[in-house]
C-alpha cells in the first residue's frame, strides 16, 4: 500500500504540475515551452499511474482522485500561496480516506 501511495503522491504532482503549465501558457501569456514541459509532466503522470498494483485502472483512478484532491491542496498552499480553508481541509480529508478504503479493499480482494 505504501507503494502505491507514493505513486499516488508523484503522480498527483506531476499532473499537477502539467495543468498549471498549461494554465500559466494560456492564463499568464507564457511562453510554448512552459506548455512543452507541461506536456512532458502529463506524460509522466500517465507513465506514473500505471505503475499502481491495482487490478483494474478504475479502482486506481477512483483511489487516486483522494490523493489528487489533498495534493491540490498543497500545491495552492506552497506554489500559489494561498492558504486552504477549513472546508478545504474537511473535503481533502474525506476524500483521502475515501481513497486509502478503496485502496484497502482492493488488497483484500
């Protein structure tokens, strides 16, 4: 589980990393080659999230999404620099126990 946990947390920051490439190239006016590296960074979460010991991608991606929406979270604290609400907070966290279920059931089956 740990395993995939990590692969859950890279895949979250490179996919995140991808969209805000592309939101900074079409929302901030930057240059193509932040949209290249956006690129790049997509492909790697793509690459990342097949690595998950997961019977079927459904299940991975449902238990991914907790993970996703927490490391949104972080990245608008540390990139954007803003601070999560406590409904933020609240949502992130039902998700991520959404996902560790998920995770867990899938182990047993």
């Amino acid at each position: 589980m740990i395993t995939n946990l990590f692969a859950f947390a890279l895949a979250a920051l490179l996919e995140i990393a991808g969209c805000f490439a592309f939101w900074m190239w079409l929302r901030q006016g930057r240059s193509w080659a932040v949209a290249a590296v956006g690129v790049v960074s997509l492909i790697g979460f793509a690459l990342v999230l097949t690595r998950v010991d997961a019977g079927f991608a459904g299940r991975a991606y449902a238990a991914y999404g907790g993970v996703y929406i927490a490391a949104s979270l972080v990245w608008l604290w540390v990139v954007e620099g803003q601070r999560p609400t406590m409904t933020d907070l609240v949502g992130a966290s039902l998700a991520v126990v959404g996902a560790l279920i998920i995770v867990a059931a899938a182990r047993r089956a």
